[in-house]
C-alpha cells in the first residue's frame, strides 16, 4: 500500500472516518457519516463536529462565497454512508484550522486520538502543523491512490468500469489509465498546467468578477465567446468558410479580440472558460482514443456532485463547468467519447483516501 501512518505511541488506533485532500487551490473535507440521523456529537472532536455542523442543511445558506457543502448518498466498499462533505478555498484553511485549534485547546484527548487520512500537495506539506493544531494522527495518502480508489468506492462498480481514464481537474490537471484498485493499477500517462486556477487567475486579472463561482455563473448566462475568439468566419468569411469546408464558428484563435472594447466581463470569462474546457477535453479524448475507451470521467473540486441540489451559485457554477467539458469532449470526438462525472466528483480525492488508510 502507498500510504504512510504517523503513529504516536500514546495513541490507540481507531476506524478512520474523515479524509482531507488539501490541493493548490481547494481543500476538501469528508466525514462517512454511518448513522448521520442518530450521531452523538457530544464527545466527537472538534473537526468532527465542524464537518458535520457545515453539512447541515440549515448551516449550508451562511456558508461563505467559495465554499461548497454537500450531503451524498454513497456506497463505501459496500456499506452505505453519508459523506459529509465540505471544501474551502486553500486560502482559506488558516482560518478553519485555528476556529478547530481553538475547540482542542485545553481539551483531554484520552487513550484515542483521531486518526484523519490525508492527501494532496499539503498533506505532505502541512503534516506536522496540521497535527499539532488539529489534535490529530494523519495518514499520508499518495495522490493518484487517493483519486483511484475514490473514483469508484464500491468494488462492484469498479470491476465493472476498468480500463478507464479519469481526468483529475485541479489547480492543474492529471490524466491517469486505470487497470486496478493497487498501485500497480494506475499510470498518469498524461496532463496540463492548464487547470481550473488558470482560468479562475486569469479572470480575476481580466475581469471584476469576485469569485470563481459569479465567473462561471455569468460566462453560462449572459457571455458570449464568439465576441472575444477570432473565428473561422471571421478570416474566411461564412460563405468561403463553408466552400472550404470549415463551419464558420470554429475557432481559429482564442481570445483573438480581447482588445474590442465593447465586450463585456462576462464575455471574457466566456471565452476563457471556452478555452480551459476546449483544453480539457482535447486532451482527454486524445488520450482516450490512445487507449481505445469510449468515456473519460472527470474529477475535481469545481464539478461538485452529481444532483447537486438548487440554485445557490456553487451549483450553478459546478454545472456550468460540467456542460462546458461535456460540449468540449463532444466536439473533439464527434460524439465517440463520453464525458461523465462521478457521484462524489468534488470529493473523490478525500473520500479514496479513507478507504485505502483504512485497507
């Protein structure tokens, strides 16, 4: 297994519940949630308790911009349980960390102490801080493991899905080929510096728009990219574009005219979110043709989950993203391959890193 446990001497090894996936740009949060209607948070710890508090339905409006709580039915190994879910911009974790920090202090932890898995760039990073604040044991999860084994958590589905290629959406992007649940099962065989942050920095350079969310949000309902691309038609003209055999709104040049002055922010974040996805999807469906498969799953932060519920503006975003990427991989596979997201995209990371501390 390719995960390593920090053991204190002191501590009495107990059943890992929580994982985190701390990335770049998002940290994720989980908490299996077995008997979610009849917990006793009496004497839960603190993080426990944080998680479980932001879940909850009533908690979920007060939530800040950026932030994104969900409750999801999934099968963990064949057990049902709620995942308790909860991610918050890496930027933002100083501050969660010290509001845990603050309800340990002075606490007695007892023979137990929690052990939490972990994974992401700052599981490894942030390992002995995170410990020490937090009052916890972390198990350091490798990354792809991670991301494998909370693909598909039910081992049922997961026979039955491989060979397949999961495309992991972050502050950058990793395409990996899976065979299998163990380390020899997975190659990342390919990827891309331009990932979800690329657009979200470049908007915030660009545009006035305050979140990632109001970004997307605004690209999806009143942007439109073919002002801001330079398009076949443009160079050709639509007539000769046609003679050609070309359609007139392919696009011949990303952002090729961002200096019109009468575009408008939500223009720019539409075509720049026509450019990422476009990307995305090129990549993956080269990739899958490599490999002769017909879907390629995508993962990450920004897909959210699949229902997620309503209007807020963070499922509107996570949809939004999903219907680019799915236009993207349609386009460059002329309907062959299949986009398709798994029930816990936002989480996979955190979610596989309990079951394979746990295996």
């Amino acid at each position: 297994m390719e995960h390593t446990v920090s053991s204190k001497a002191s501590a009495t090894q107990t059943p890992i519940s929580i994982g985190m996936d701390i990335g770049g740009t998002f940290a994720k949060f989980v908490l299996l949630d077995k008997n979610a209607e009849a917990e006793d948070l009496e004497h839960a710890h603190p993080l426990e308790r944080l998680i479980h508090e932001m879940t909850h339905a009533e908690a979920k409006g007060a939530l800040p911009l950026g932030w994104l709580a969900e409750n999801i039915d999934q099968e963990l190994e064949g057990h049902p349980v709620v995942l308790r879910a909860l991610g918050v911009p890496t930027a933002a974790l100083d501050g969660l960390v010290a509001k845990v920090a603050a309800s340990t202090a002075g606490c007695s932890a007892g023979p137990q102490v929690l052990r939490v898995a972990a994974t992401g760039g700052g599981a490894l990073r942030l390992k002995d801080e995170l410990e020490s604040k937090l009052a916890v044991d972390l198990v350091v999860v490798h990354e792809l493991q991670a991301l494998v084994r909370g693909w598909q958590p039910n081992p049922r589905a997961f026979d039955q899905e491989v060979p397949a290629l999961i495309c992991n959406v972050g502050t950058g992007v990793s395409i990996v080929h899976v065979t299998g649940r163990s380390a020899a099962g997975f190659e990342r065989v390919s990827g891309s510096g331009i990932g979800a942050s690329t657009f979200w920095t470049l908007a915030k350079r660009m545009t006035s728009f305050g979140s990632f969310e109001e970004a997307v949000v605004a690209a999806m309902a009143s942007g439109d990219a073919q002002k801001v691309d330079v398009l076949v038609g443009d160079i050709y003209g639509i007539e000769t574009s046609k003679a050609i055999g070309m359609p007139p709104d392919l696009v011949a040049g990303f952002l090729g005219k961002l200096d019109d002055p009468d575009l408008t922010d939500a223009d720019v974040v539409a075509a720049l979110l026509r450019m990422f996805a476009s990307n995305l999807g090129q990549l993956a469906v080269f990739q899958a043709r490599l490999l002769e498969l017909d879907n390629v799953w995508f993962a990450g932060g920004c897909f959210g989950s699949v229902g997620s519920a309503g209007g807020s503006a963070e499922a509107r975003a996570c949809m939004g993203l999903r219907k680019a990427v799915e236009e993207s991989v349609g386009f460059w596979s002329a309907g062959k391959v299949a986009a398709r997201f798994p029930n816990n995209a936002s989480f996979v990371g955190a979610a596989g890193a309990v079951i394979e501390a746990s295996s």
